[in-house]
C-alpha cells in the first residue's frame, strides 16, 4: 500500500513542493547562494528518488501540471516588462543597442567557444542561452533538442558567477554609469544578476530587471539564426 | 480570475501564431510578448493581471526544480563537457557584461 501512495503522482507533487518550503526556510536562515532552494529541492528529490527506484520519467510525468505552471509564468513575464517598460523614457537608443549588443556577444561567444572544444550540437543548443532568465532559456532550448538539465545548471552557474564577478569587471573595463551597470548585470546573468544590481541601487536594479526581460526576447528570436548558420 | 484568463488567451494565441510560424519562437514566448503588448495597449488591465502574474513570477523558482531534477540522468553529459561548459560560461559573461555596458554608457552618454 506504502508503495502504490509513493509512486502516485499527488504525493511527487507534494513532496516536491513540501521540500521547496523546506528550502525556502533554509535558505532564508543562511543566505548562502548555493542553498538555493531550488537547488536544495532538486537534490533532495534525487536522493529521494534513487533511494526508492522510482525513475526520472515517473517522476517527471507526477510533476507535469509544474509545466504548465512555468508556461504561465513565462507569459507572465510580459507584466515585468509592462512595469519597467515604463523606465526607459528618452534612453531608448542605448537600451536597444545595448540589448542587441549583449545578446549577438552572449550567443556567439559561447557558441564559438564551444565549437572550439569540439563539442556535440545538443551541449552547444543547452548552454547558448545561458544569460538569460531559466524560464525562457529552456523555452528558446527544449523544443530545438537541449538538455533541460544541462541548461538549467549552466543559466544558474552563470547567473551566480556574474553576481559576483560582474561589479569588478565593471570597474575594470571603465563603465561608471550606474544605469550602464545594472543593465549589464541583467543582459548578463538574468534574475540573480538583477538581484545583484538592486543591491548597487534602485536604478541599477530596475534597469537589471528591463535587461533581463528584453535580451530574453531577444535571445528567442536570435537564438534560430545563429542555430541555422553556425553549427 | 480575469488576471488567470488574460494569461492563458496570451498563451493560446501565442502558440497559434508560434504555429504559424514553423515554431520559429515557442508559444509561451510570444505570448509574453502579447502579454506585454496588450497591457501597454491597455486591452488588459495591468490591475486585473497584477495578482496572478506576482504570484507566478514569485513562485518560479518552484517550477525549475523538475528540471534539476533531470541531473539525475543528464549529468554525465555535463561532467563529459566540463572544460568547454567552463571556459564558455566564463568568457562570455564576461564579454556579455563589457559589450553590454560598454554600449549602454556609450548612447546614453552622447544622448546628454
């Protein structure tokens, strides 16, 4: 009986989700990055899963009304940008350049790089999108054959090493503008950047939050030319 | 409710138009794009969207977790690809963060 109640999908979805709490609650207390609790959640789940023999696709077939609910979550992104769209008044030239600009480096560069390594086309479409915020880069990567997993650790990784690296990579290259700063931490390292940035100031922050969304979209539709002509 | 609505009429059109287009930019995507549009426009109001869209941005973090999950069998791909993963992720933050804010300080310098 104690079997058929693990493996139905109502209790995967509530452990998944009495887990998050649980990490929430963690992360709180500690405010390490790597406490995470997404990252926490994740893990625990795993231990949980390989303890008891229960596979990925089960796992991931309890869990898929959690799908469905990050859809939503990418539409609801287009309320983000409403709210800080409002910002940008009379810069409009500098937020389109430098979203253009963020973006064509992001892509290229990782992309070249990787070829330079010789690695395999589904590595290169899971970790192109890297600078932008997970939702959409598993939007822009899923449906053109990435790894979801692959792409969630590296858009984390990356979102965490800008945080950190980003403000001294600012100073060294000479970018003293504050609304410069944030908007490169966002084009850079999506949500965790952003965060980042809202500690430097308000205006960092908010700036940040409008890059972020934007070389999102601007990564979707970039992302299928570069695929198409690069590799 | 009329927030939950205005999301899901987003996404609806957004995958029919994603349809149209070869799948060219997944559904989800321009229905953010419609989102955005219609509130501007004032189709929508942002009032009525504010709650659930909080909510869902608020909770995200909770979404990725069946993804990370998916280590479970795609890790080897990512420790066979450690160096490239590496070298990669690191040098084009870095560019990322140069390119980008050199731009930006650029235009908005000249504009004044």
């Amino acid at each position: 009986m104690i079997e058929t109640i693990i493996n139905s999908d109502i209790f995967l979805l509530t452990l998944t989700i009495a887990l998050y709490l649980l990490g929430g609650a963690i992360f709180r207390r500690t405010h390490i990055v790597f406490m995470h609790p997404t990252l926490l959640t994740a893990a625990a789940i795993i231990a949980f899963l390989s303890l008891l023999d229960i596979d990925y696709a089960t796992y991931r077939e309890a869990t898929s009304i959690i799908d469905f609910a990050l859809g939503l979550a990418v539409v609801a992104l287009g309320y983000l940008m409403y709210e800080q769209s409002e910002k940008i008044r009379g810069r409009e030239k500098a937020v389109f350049a430098a979203t253009l600009a963020g973006t064509v480096i992001g892509l290229l560069s990782v992309v070249l790089i990787a070829q330079a390594f010789g690695t395999e086309r589904e590595i290169i479409t899971s970790i192109a999108p890297k600078s932008v915020t997970v939702p959409i880069a598993i939007a822009v990567a899923e449906p053109r054959g990435g790894l979801v997993a692959v792409t969630s650790v590296v858009v984390f990784c990356t979102g965490i090493l800008g945080s950190i690296i980003g403000p001294t990579v600012l100073s060294m290259s000479g970018v003293k503008d504050p609304l410069a700063k944030g908007f490169a931490l966002g084009a850079a390292s999506h949500g965790i950047g952003t965060a980042r940035a809202i500690e430097l100031g308000a205006i960092e922050g908010a700036m940040a939050g409008l890059a972020m969304a934007l070389t999102g979209v601007a990564t979707a539709v970039l992302f299928p030319i570069v695929e198409k002509y690069l590799y | 409710m009329q927030g939950l609505f205005c999301i899901l009429i987003c996404w609806v059109v957004g995958n029919a138009v994603s349809y149209l287009i070869d799948g060219y930019v997944s559904g989800n995507i321009i229905g953010m794009l419609l989102m955005f549009i219609c509130l501007k426009f004032k189709v929508f109001n942002p009032e009525a969207v504010r709650p659930v869209a909080k909510f869902l941005l608020g909770t995200m973090a909770l979404f990725f977790v069946p993804f990370g999950v998916g280590l479970m069998v795609s890790y080897r791909e990512i420790l066979d690809n450690t160096a490239a993963i590496v070298v990669a992720t690191v040098v084009s933050t870095i560019a990322v963060i140069v390119g980008a804010g050199w731009v930006f300080q650029l235009l908005n310098r000249s504009k004044r």
